[in-house]
C-alpha cells in the first residue's frame, strides 16, 4: 500500500489506495511538496498503514480465538447436556432406544416401610440411583433418606449422610424390608382379608 507520487511540471500529485472514484478527494490532497515533507509524510503514512495492519490481525486473531471458545463451549454444554439427561435419577434409558431420546424425569417413590411396597421401590431406586454412576455415594445415600418415611427413615436415621454408610445404609434397609419370608407373609394376610 505504498503511496506514489507524480511530479508534474507546476504540482505533485499524491495518489493510492485512499484516493476514491473519480478522484473526488484528488484536490484536497493535491499541494506542492518538496522531497522532505514526501519523505516524512510517506512514512508517517507507512507507519499508520503497519499499525492498522497490526491491529487487522489483532482482531482477527481475538475473534479466531473467540469463535473456537465459543465452539468449545457449545461443545462442552451439549456434552454436559446429554451426560446430565442419561444420568439424571429418573432419567432411565432403556436398552434398544436410541441414545439421543430421552424420556422425561421419574419422581422418586417414597417408601414408608410397606413390605407389600417394597419390591417396587428398590428395583426403581436401583434403576434410578444406585447404578448411577455419575453419583457419588454421598448424593445416593441423601436420595436414600429423603425417598424413606415412617418405619424405612427410622432403620436408616442414625446412619451420617457420609460416603462410607451409603451401602451400609441400603444393606440394612434390604436386610429389613427385603427378606423374602417377611413379604410373602404380608401377602398371605393381605389375600385372608380379601377373602373374608
């Protein structure tokens, strides 16, 4: 982008990139020079050209970096997403779907020590909790004490919400309402009082 000048036999003319159609600014740039203020004005322009060409790249340069942020982020944010929606409790993919249909969010059920209830309730909480594996043990275990009331929260209240108990804390919980004899004599009072 250098800037040439014609000398003319009574002016110089300074001509370039700046110089628009028809040479409408022609006559505002148009002066007697000698080569000393060519010199200098020429550099002076120089130098203008290189900082404007050194901030072009600046620029292009920042929005390069932003772009490729930006991609970034879109990226780590539908990963999240979709992490967040097959892990979510309740969030239950089922084998033979595709993997980006997701089904709406379950509520937890709430087991109060029915024995009758409990087969129903551990299947789902295993499905929905425990083989979560984005869950760490402290976050299941808060889910086991808030998703038990009545007798279920007294056999697990003494248990800290801490890392160590989550599977003690479930282990008892099977241990009490789980065992197979206990259920299936709830089941034989509840058929004696259908039939009578």
């Amino acid at each position: 982008m250098r800037l040439l000048a014609h000398q003319t036999a009574t002016k110089t003319k300074v001509t370039g990139p700046y110089i628009w159609k028809n040479n409408s600014l022609m006559p505002k740039f148009t002066k007697s020079l000698n080569s000393n203020e060519m010199f200098n004005d020429s550099l002076t322009i120089k130098s203008c050209e290189n900082k404007i060409l050194a901030l072009d790249i600046k620029v292009t340069t920042f929005e390069e970096d932003e772009n490729d942020k930006a991609d970034r982020d879109i990226a780590k944010a539908s990963a999240v997403a979709r992490s967040a929606a097959i892990g979510a409790p309740g969030a239950i993919a089922s084998p033979g779907r595709r993997p980006n249909t997701y089904l709406p969010k379950l509520p937890l059920a709430n087991f109060q020590g029915d024995l009758l209830q409990w087969p129903s309730f551990i299947d789902m909480f295993e499905a929905a909790i425990n083989s979560n594996v984005n869950l760490t043990n402290v976050e299941k275990m808060q889910y086991l004490k808030s998703a038990c009331s009545g007798p279920a929260a007294k056999v697990i209240e003494w248990f800290p919400i801490e890392e160590k108990n989550y599977q003690i804390a479930l282990d008892a919980l099977k241990e009490h309402f789980g065992a197979t004899d206990m259920i299936e004599s709830a089941l034989v009072k509840v058929i004696k009082i259908c039939l009578l």
